[in-house]
C-alpha cells in the first residue's frame, strides 16, 4: 500500500508510547498506520483538552 505521509517518533513520543499498557500503545500505533494509508478525517481530528 502506498503511504500518504511517513511518522518519525520523537524520543519522547516513544517513552510516551513505552509507558502505555500494551493494548493502548498497540490501538494507537493501529491508528496511525490506519491514517497512513486511508483518508479518515476521524483519525485526524483536532483534539482539545
């Protein structure tokens, strides 16, 4: 599948993710590869607060 952007995790982004429980860190890592390769404007929203 073709990629629409590619992520490079910041250091901190990855102490992020390592100190998540497995099941989170794996439903966002999901979601981000998922954003790569569709356009879902859900994935991509604005977050607040």
């Amino acid at each position: 599948m073709d990629e629409n952007f590619k992520v490079i995790f910041l250091e901190e982004a990855e102490k992020f993710l390592e100190s998540l429980d497995n099941k989170s860190r794996r439903k966002i890592i999901y979601n981000i590869r998922k954003a790569q390769v569709t356009r879902d404007s859900n994935l991509l929203k604005k977050l607040t607060n």
